[in-house]
C-alpha cells in the first residue's frame, strides 16, 4: 500500500505545485556518430532526483517519446530520451523496419548506443544514480530488455509492447541482472507471438531476473500510440484502457524500485 | 494517472483519518445450509461505498481471509469474506482438496454459494450496487472467474493465484462478462499450468471480456500466503514482492473500475 502511496504522492505532487517544465533537444556522440536526444525536467525541483531513459520506438525519436518524456516530466521525473540511430534518422515504414533491423542484428551496438544515451542523464546534474529507469517502446522496449539483458546497473526497465526475444548467446544470465524488469504486453500483439512470450519468461526465470510481465487483453502491438490508428487487423492498433493501464502499472513499478531501502 | 491518484487517495485517507472497524461473523443460508461469513467495514465512514466480496482459499473462510478484510476496511472499502462450504467447514489438507474438489466439479452450486455471499453484501446497507468487486485466493481465485463467467453484474474480479481453467460448455461468452477482470499469477505456479494460462487467455479474448493477466516471475502458487511457508520446490510458497505488487494492482484496479463515470 506504501508503494501506492508514493506513486501518488509523486503524481499528484507534481500536478499541484507550480511545474516549470523545461524541454531542450540536445545534440551528443557516440564515438563518431552525431545523436540528437531530448531532455526534459521540472526546474522547479531542486536537487538530484528519479530520472528516466527513454528509447524510442522504429521511427527514430519522434514528437511520440517528447510526448511521454513530457509526461514524465510533469510527474516530476528528470527525463532523457536517447537517440539510437543518429541526428536526422528518422524512418517512416518500411525504412524503419530496415533502420530498427540493425540494431536488433547487432545488439551490441544497440547496447553501446543506448548506454550513450544513459551517459548523458547520468551525467546530467539532476539524476539520482541509484534511482534511474530505462522504459521503451516496441523496438525501444526491446532495446530496455537489452540494457538489462547487458546487466546495466538501473534499479528498473519498462518495456511497452516490445519484442521479448533475446539473441541466442546473449540471454540474461543469472546473478547479473541488477534491473527489475517490467514488460507490457498486448494479449493479441502478432509482433510478439506467444512462443516469444513463453521463451522470455523461460530466459528470464533461469536468470533468476525479477521480472513481471503485465498482458492486456483485445491489446495488439502499439497499444499506447495515437498514431498507429484503431484498425487491430493490421496487428498495430492504440487501445486507451491498456496505454492508461500501463502507464499507472509503469508508475507504481517506479514508486517501488525508487522507494528508498 | 488520475487512478494512481485515486489509489492513493483512498488508501492515505483511511490511513490518516481515524477509522473504527468494525468487524462480524455473520450467520447466513443459502436455500437449508447454514453458513458463516465475516464482515469488516469502517464505521467512520457515512453512506454508501466501493465494497468487496472475498472468496476464501480451499481450506474455508479462515484468520487469512479475516485478515484481508481488515486490510480492506481499513482502505475504506466495505467488505464481506462468504463462507462457500458452511459453518464449521475448515477442512486441513487433504481434506480441503476434496471440499474445493466438489464445488470445482459443481461450478452452478459453487456460483450459487458466492452469489449468496454477494447478496449479503449487497444487502448490508453500506454497498454502492455499482461499486462492487469480488476477490478470491487460489480455489477462491477460480471462484471469482465463474462468478465472470456466469455474467454476474460486477465492476470487477480479481484472481489471486486462482485455477483458470473453465469447465466445458461454461466458459466465457461474448457481450456476457460486464465484470472486467485482473489475474494475479506466479509463473512458476505448478497448480495452474502454461496450457492452463493460455487457454484462459484465448477463452477471454474469444468472449471479448476486459481481461488482464500479471504475472510475477519467481513465484509459486500461494504467493500472497505467509501460511505457505518458503520452500518453493512444494509449488506453493509466499512471495513477499508478489504479494506487494498483486495487492497494489488490485489497489489500482480499484481506483479504475469505481471510478465515477
């Protein structure tokens, strides 16, 4: 009931007291490549606090994740959401299907892109080390479950509708996954089929990982996204009750893993 | 968010205002059995109120259930815990797989049984009609779900570790289940197996019911249950992470299905 507690405390907190939301997009490196992210927070808290790494899904990183890392923001978070392909990649379909192939291909170089990204809220000013979580969605959300499967020392992932599957050779091994991991799956998602589902918490429960795996029924892949418009045939499809369900399921895992021990 | 706010304010309402519970053990029939049930409310609060049936584990309505329903009262629900086997029926194992054995065989009589239940409740003078949950443990946990499945008109179930299966020729069926429903499951549980899960799974999906499924990685059956002792090569076992996160969900569950529409 505490955790409950905190998660309201922290939303409603935030919703009260004046907010001074501050949003920069942020030009950084990873080695040679040129990234853009995102960062955005209240400057109205003071001092270093819970902070947020968001991925982003196989477009690039959009008005979507600014979106979310808004949202955040207003939760009183301190936000970063990282860019895994480079400044000015943004695919539209099929080309992102291509662009997000890559990286699923070579996960260490997913890995290294990402973890650039958390550098750069690490580094930030703002970011408590020992409260930071990484949340992303579809390929993003995959790309969390690697940063744990990497056994990056976060207290938590959250992953929105992303693929499950991890790469033969590079599976979580146990003892080494210090992130709690939160996964958010639609019922009906054919991008994640069932026997992906099945092997995750097969991985995951060998690992030894803590892990939670929420699944929202009549919800296919992109459940929380305006964008990919209502028609569930196509596989792809917003659902308000499962993007509502999983931001407050997203939030209270934050209230726990952030609680102070 | 707002339900994470809801949430929250329930719960730090009654925790910070005085409550005075009051609690009864009730004698009540369904057609010529008696049976003995268990109310706890908080009298400080005035009117009608979000309430809750409690469907016991497989060993009758014991000090486990009596103990939720405190927990309950004090978060400022109305509470009834019904007694599905009758008066002095608290069968010990093995004896309390051969009662749960015979409701599960009878699943009209055990519906009728919890239906008696919810008739106290409803009747008890405190209970909002359209604020009206049922939550049950293990044998319980199957409880709740028929009471789903037969169509009861509820806000919401929810199924702490229960058995999913249904009986053939009465599952779920389309435009039939008002009641949204949450499952509460620990991967590991032996006693409701993967085939199990997804059959549950693709019986509410056909019925198009509001359905959701957590499931904790690491825990047995049981895991809400300190009396199941921690030697998960038994298959039931309590897991303190799970029982924190399965009762915090249902928390938010709460604040969404009561929500003033």
């Amino acid at each position: 009931m505490k955790r409950i507690g905190i998660a309201l405390a922290i939303t409603f907190t935030s919703l009260h007291l004046s907010a001074e939301i501050v949003e920069e997009v942020v030009e950084y490196k990873h080695g040679e490549t040129v990234l853009e992210g995102f960062r955005a927070y209240d400057d109205e808290i003071e001092g270093k606090r819970p902070s947020i790494l968001i991925i982003h899904q196989w477009t690039g990183l959009t008005d979507y994740e600014k979106m979310r890392a808004r949202m955040l923001a207003q939760a009183g978070y301190n936000v970063f959401a990282a860019d895994v392909y480079g400044k000015g990649i943004r695919p539209q379909p099929p080309a992102s299907g291509e662009e997000a192939g890559k990286y699923k291909a070579d996960r260490e170089l997913y890995r290294a892109r990402m973890l650039a990204g958390l550098e750069m809220l690490k580094n930030d000013g703002r970011t408590d080390p020992s409260k930071v979580a990484a949340i992303g969605y579809c390929f993003g959300g995959t790309g969390v479950l690697e940063l744990a499967r990497a056994g990056t020392e976060i207290a938590g992932v959250v992953s929105f509708h992303g693929g499950l599957g991890a790469v033969p050779g590079m599976e979580a091994q146990q003892g080494k996954i210090p992130a709690k991991i939160l996964c958010l799956h639609g019922a009906l998602d054919p991008y994640v089929p069932a026997d992906e589902v099945a092997a995750f918490q097969a991985e995951m429960s060998a690992a030894k990982a803590d892990w939670q795996l929420n699944i929202y029924g009549g919800a296919v892949h992109a459940f929380t996204q305006k964008m990919a418009g209502d028609d569930i045939s196509k596989g792809a499809a917003y659902n308000a009750e499962a993007d509502a369900r999983s931001w407050d399921a997203m939030l209270l895992f934050f209230a726990e893993i952030f609680l102070e021990s």
